[in-house]
C-alpha cells in the first residue's frame, strides 16, 4: 500500500498541532497556563512523533520525540519550564515548522503556505 497518498493530511495535522504548541507555549510564557496546557502542548508534540515516525520522517520524529520526553517531565512535576526551557521550546517548534514545510519534505498536495514563526513576546 502506497502510504504517501496520506502525506498531505500528515502535514494539515501537524499544522494544526503546531498552532495548539504555539498558543500553549505563549501561554506558558506570559505565565498564565496550567497543567492542561502542557497537556495540549504534549499531546501536540506526540501526534507530529506519531505521524512523523509512521511516514519515515526521521528527523521530525527525533526532534519531536525530544520535546515531548522534555514536557513529559513538566508534566509530572519532575522538570520545572523556566523562561529558558520555554524559550528552547518555541525555537524548537520553529525548527519543526521549517523541517515540516522544507522543500525536500513536503509533499506536492501540500500548498498552504508554511507557519509564521512562532513568536516568543520576549525574544527581539
């Protein structure tokens, strides 16, 4: 079975996870999240894990698999997101965004334009 025919809702998902990591992180940021936005944000990260590792996109998953052994830790109280970690966070979302929409990785269904980077309020 030709797999590649379900590459093009691969990467609509992982924009959308994307824009559920992105609000979640900003949330986090301006410190006014709770334990459920690092839910969201986890199980954002481990859809694109997912997806990524079924398709072969090695290093979507690597990256991905990354975040969210780091959010795993938040999320059970064994890692505390200082202002850095968020900070590698959103930069890592970013990196993630452009291996998603890079020319060698997309596929020719997929013509939405790639993600505005995400934007930390505090980095310049």
């Amino acid at each position: 079975m030709d797999i590649t025919r379900f590459h093009a809702a691969f990467f609509e998902e992982s924009r959308e996870n994307l824009d559920a990591m992105e609000a979640g992180l900003l949330a986090m940021e301006s410190g006014s999240a709770d334990g459920e936005t690092i839910n969201v944000v986890f199980r954002a990260a481990h859809s694109i894990k997912g997806g990524a590792a079924t398709f072969g996109f090695t290093s979507i998953s690597e990256l991905t698999h990354q975040l969210e052994t780091l959010l795993d830790e938040a999320r059970s109280g064994r890692r505390q997101l200082d202002a850095d970690a968020i900070g590698a966070l959103l930069v890592s979302g970013d990196a993630l965004s452009a291996r998603c929409w890079s020319p060698a990785m997309r596929c020719a269904a997929c013509s939405r334009p790639p993600n505005t980077a995400m934007r930390s309020t505090k980095r310049a």
